[in-house]
C-alpha cells in the first residue's frame, strides 16, 4: 500500500502546479461565447482519451477533469468513433498501440471526418518512427511514455488555443440547436421558448394556429416551423398573403376558376386552398379580409369542400390552417372588421410574438449567428461586432423588429472594413433624440442626465416586463448596480410586471 499511497502523493505533487496552466485558456474560451448568453458550462472543451490500459486511461481523465475540462475515458478505436459520432468532441489523445484498430489508423478516420479537431498522439520510447509517421499523418503533437503531464497539458492547451474558433463553433453550433433554435428562429427569452414548447406540442396535430405579432417578427418562419414539424411537413406550404389582392382577385386565387368563369379565364386553374390539399394553407395578413370573404373560406373550414369559381363540383381538401396577423384579432372582432363566429373558428391556438425591444438579450445571439451565416462577412473576414456598438443595437427599439435588424446589420457589412464592426447606422434612432430647442436649459446638466437615465430604465423595464437580470445585462451593468439604481429613483419590479399591469 505505501508504495501505491507514495505513488499517488507524488503525482499530485507534480500535477498541482500545473492547473494553473489552463486558467488563461478558459478565460479566452469564456469571452468567445459569454456575448451570445451560452451558459459556461457549454465553453469547457471536451476531451476524449482512448487508451486500452483502463488504469492510464482513467488517470489522464481525471486530470484532465481537475484542470477544468470534460473527459471522457474509452478503451478502443471503435469506442472513440462511436462516441464522436453521439457528442462533440474538441480534442483527442490516444495511445498508437491500440487492438483491432491502431491509433495511427484512429488518427486518420478522425481527420478524416472532423478535420478540427486537434489530435495528441501516446507513443512508447522505442517507437519514435511511430510517432513520427502519426505526426505526419495529422496529429498535432506526440508524447512519450512515461508521461510528462507538464507537456501534456502545454500540448493540450496550445492544440485547443490554435484551434479555439472551430471549438467556438461547434458549442454555439450544439447550444443553439438544444436551447435556442428552433425552426430558423433564435432565443433564449423565456417567453419566446415558451411560445417554441407550444408549437412542438401542437405542430404533430391538426389544430389551427393563429400568430400574432408586430412586423418583422417572424409570423412567416414559425407558420414554416409548424408545418415543417407537422406529418404534413413533406407535402406542400402553400402561402398566400391576403392584403396583396383585391377582393376579386383574392377570391380566385384562394378558391381557383374554371375555364371561362370570367373574361380572361382562359384555362381552368386550381386555387391556393386545392393546392394545400394534404398539406398546409398559411393566411398572412388576414385582417385585410373582407366579412364577405371571411364568410366564404368560413364555409370552407367547416365543410372541408371547396369549389372553383364558375364550377358545379364540390372538391374535398384536408389541410391544416395557419394564419398570421400584424393586429390582434380580437381587436378585430371588436372593432366589428372580423365575424366572431370566423374568429372562433381560425384563432383556435393563439400565439403572440413578442417584439424584439422586450427581448433585447437575444440581440448578441441573433448578431454573431448573422455574421457567420452572411456571405459577404466571411468573404470579407467580418468575425465579431464592437461592444459599444452592440450596445447601441441593444438600446434601440427596433420598430421592424428582426427584418430591420437584418437590414442595420447587412448595411454595416457591406461598409466595415476590419475584422470587427465598430459603427451601426441607426438613423431612426435619431427621430427619437430630443432637439436641443426641447431640452430645459434652465436645469443643471447632471440633472438632466439623472433625468434621462431614470427615463431610460422606466422604458427598459416596462419593455422587459421588470425582468431584473434582463434588464441588467441589457445595461451590460452588475444586476446589484441596477438594483441600487432602481432604489435610488424608486423604481419597484413588481409595478412593471405584466400581471401588475392595468389597462
């Protein structure tokens, strides 16, 4: 026992001074994604070590855990490429001499298939060609047993540094599609994830949907998102937006002619309700529609029968409705512009998108996933955004929501010249800003700055339902300093909370 007792007393003593190594590291990986909100557990690499000696194995796993990493410990080749195809792996270490499949052909199946990934080859003191030929076959760097966990971990961290913008990738890439994304759709606002749980419920049924939402808020991408996770998802998304036809022409367009039904119907063509038969209809706009037409498609929507305009034949059409609107339908109905029976019959799972002003946390997300997905910014080597300039586009309010964001973003493209965006062209912010006849000159100027930052967190927090935290990291301000902000001016959280609302 003492031997083994000693051993272990001297491997801690030699690994202790050691951790250190990482803390530079992890403070880099944490300030490539902490921008985006991805939580830091999600910015610690992952790391895979394959050896077939269960002792060693286990002993590198461990000391990769306590200097601040994910591990994982296999046994086999096959085991490894298993687990990379399961999970993401950043960093690969693996003795050579491994059974049935070498670590030398290991190495190239996983350069093979993950090309960024760094590989760290084990390779005994009598194999030095070995390991020569693993290095020129892709792995990074080679160590020799016994071990130096000094230059282990040196290896290790630089292999991760070298290649930190792939890791970045891969870990927005894992978060967004298990947090955030959902049908092209990006958030992490608890109202907006929310709003993604009831879709996935609903999607698999037949119930209509009804979205209501300002524009550009993306009524189109989750009527597209419904469809697509509906068993109707492989049949057609037919989309017709109401507001852009005459009533006349809606109506042919929505129940299809026969030929010579009306002058210039030459041929008999089939309307958008025919063609969304074993598929999907998406109404855009459909406050624009007449009670005369709301009486007609109601009829449709009961009867599921449809029939062409000049024709006898009633045709049976199984479809799945999805309507969208800029103006709440209710106010609508009560505003005598849309039939109550109508309403019913379309606003059967109502869904409200929120503005992105009362999301503005998801602003650092929707930016970077931008930039990386826009052409002409990785033509031009565009990879990051300023924070004061991400903090302009956090203020803003954003009355076209996310289009208009695209367009801000697109247009900052298109005249940055650097890897970073540092301006954005705001200009109906200005339209908001106070002219200088309007500002009272009879009061100090602090004042009037401690005027307008009261001002400015009133409109905050009514815009984010009193949400603290938010509010905070939209300031980009410690959640204590707001705190003290909002006791200083008497501001209290539970008066801007939707429930404590009055209308």
């Amino acid at each position: 026992m003492e031997p083994t007792h000693r051993g272990a007393k001297e491997i801690k003593r030699r690994l202790r001074p050691l951790f250190s190594l990482l803390v530079s590291f992890m403070k880099t990986a944490s300030s490539l994604l902490s921008p985006l909100g991805v939580p830091s557990n999600l910015l610690v690499p992952d790391i895979l070590v394959v050896d077939d000696d269960p002792a060693l194995g286990d002993l590198l796993a461990q000391l990769y855990e306590r200097s601040g990493y994910n591990a994982v410990s296999v046994r086999s080749s096959e085991e490894a490429l298993a687990l990379m195809e399961q999970r993401n792996i950043d960093f690969v270490i693996a003795d050579l001499k491994l059974p049935v499949m070498s670590g030398t052909e290991l190495i190239a199946r996983v350069k093979e298939k993950y090309t960024d990934v760094p590989f760290l080859a084990i390779t005994g003191c009598r194999d030095i060609d070995l390991a020569i030929s693993a290095f020129k076959n892709g792995a990074c760097d080679f160590v020799i047993k016994p071990l130096d966990f000094a230059r282990l971990l040196e290896s290790t961290r630089v292999a991760l540094q070298t290649t930190a913008v792939h890791m970045e990738m891969r870990h927005l890439r894992r978060f967004l599609k298990d947090e955030c994304e959902f049908g092209g759709m990006l958030s992490k606002a608890p109202q907006m994830r929310r709003i993604f749980a009831i879709v996935r419920a609903v999607a698999a049924t037949d119930m209509t949907i009804s979205i209501e939402g300002e524009t550009g808020t993306g009524k189109e991408l989750l009527a597209s998102a419904v469809h697509s996770h509906s068993s109707r998802g492989s049949r057609s998304l037919v989309k017709i937006n109401c507001a852009g036809f005459p009533e006349s022409l809606l109506e042919s367009e929505l129940f299809g002619y026969e030929k010579g039904a009306f002058t210039g119907a030459v041929q008999s063509k089939a309307g958008k309700i025919e063609q969304a038969h074993g598929g999907t209809l998406f109404l855009d706009e459909i406050e624009s529609m007449s009670l005369a037409m709301q009486g007609k498609l109601l009829r449709v929507l009961e009867d599921r029968r449809v029939q062409r305009l000049g024709g006898h034949r009633s045709i049976h059409v199984d479809m799945r409705v999805v309507t969208a609107t800029n103006v709440p339908l209710a106010q609508l109905v009560t505003a005598g512009k849309m039939r109550r029976d109508f309403y019913y019959r379309i606003a059967v799972v109502p869904i409200h998108l929120i503005p992105l002003r009362q999301r503005s946390g998801d602003i650092p997300l929707l930016v970077h996933y931008f930039l990386r997905r826009h052409s002409l910014a990785t033509q031009k080597g565009i990879k990051s955004i300023s924070n004061d300039a991400l903090s302009l586009l956090m203020a803003y309010r954003w009355p076209g929501n996310i289009r208009e964001l695209q367009n801000v973003l697109h247009r900052a493209i298109v005249l940055n010249a650097g890897e970073t965006i540092h301006h954005v062209d705001l200009p109906a912010a200005n339209k908001d800003a106070p002219r200088a006849s309007e500002c009272n000159v009879s009061i100090p100027l602090k004042q009037w700055l401690v005027d307008k930052e009261k001002q400015y967190l009133v409109q905050k927090l009514s815009d984010l339902d009193g949400d603290i935290s938010l509010t905070a990291r939209t300031f980009r301000i410690g959640v204590r300093t707001l705190t003290r902000k909002m006791n200083r001016y008497g501001l209290r959280k539970a008066v801007y909370k939707k429930k404590d609302l009055r209308t």
